[in-house]
C-alpha cells in the first residue's frame, strides 16, 4: 500500500499498540502534528476516530487487530512525506526489504512496546513505544517526528 501526504507535512504524530485504548493526553500531545501514523495493535475502530479528530491518519495492521474492523489498513504502508519516504509496518522482524536500497529513509514499527529511536546507515528506526494499557513495566509513550533541516524525534511519556 502507498499513500502520499499532500500539502506540507512538517510534523508527525507517531502512535502504537493503544490495544483499544485511547489516552485523552494525546490530544495534546498531537496538537499541531499534520499527520497520524498509527503503526499497530489498534484494537478497536473507536481509536483511529478520536485520532483521525486531531489529524489525518494512516494505519497498519498488529498481530492483534481483526483485519475487517479495519478495511483500509494494510499490513505495511509507504507513506511519502514531502522529500521523505517512510515504510511503516507493526513488527519490525516482518521487513523483508532493505530500506536503503528502497530508498526509504525512515522504519515506523510497533509490537515491542519499547520507544526507540536510531539511525542506522542513513536510514531512521522509530518505534513510538505503546500508547495502552501498561504492560511489560514500560511507560505508555507516543513520538513526534518533525522535518525541519533535519529530521527530528520526539518521545513523550503519558503520565
């Protein structure tokens, strides 16, 4: 699946595995993002409607998630942002391509619950962490990616 953000896309939400959960302090937490990425584990409908209230949203699909819940989602997604292009899928063990070589700059992935952030060879690994319930003693946490000179990411902890 491809999709292309229009307009400019300075800022971009970064969500994963809420598991039917949606944290009121995203709506904050989101403000001014021009874009949602929700890389998986979803749950249910009901919280791709209050982030789709922020900003536009893509999704992909979790291991978790019920595939006709969710008709529109795929189970990997090339989002081209501006100058950008980003592949986002819910585990990172199912990416069966070199990203480099795809072009792709930047990896968006979920499923270990865990934020992390680093670029290897050029190209940016971003795991927003988990936005539901706790679980495996983590934080719930969200990111922000912002394209300015350079790319930028952002973790925030939900208290």
């Amino acid at each position: 699946m491809f999709v292309a953000l229009e307009g400019p896309c300075k800022k971009i939400g970064i969500i994963s595995d809420t598991h039917c959960l949606f944290r009121p302090e995203i709506r904050k937490l989101f403000d001014g993002v021009d874009h949602i990425l929700h890389a998986g584990d979803i749950g249910r409908p009901p919280v791709l409607h209050e982030l789709q209230a922020i900003a536009p949203v893509t999704a992909v699909l979790g291991n978790v998630d019920i595939p006709k819940w969710f008709p529109d989602c795929a189970k990997e997604v090339v989002v081209e942002a501006g100058n950008h292009r980003i592949i986002m899928l819910h585990n990172i063990d199912d990416l069966n391509l070199d990203p480099k070589a795809a072009d792709i700059d930047i990896v968006i992935f979920g499923h270990s619950h865990k934020p992390y952030a680093k670029c290897k060879k050029g190209v940016w690994y971003i795991n927003p962490g988990s936005a539901g319930p706790h679980r495996f003693m983590t934080s719930a946490t969200v990111a922000t990616l912002t394209f300015e000179d350079d790319i930028s990411i952002k973790h925030h902890t939900i208290r």
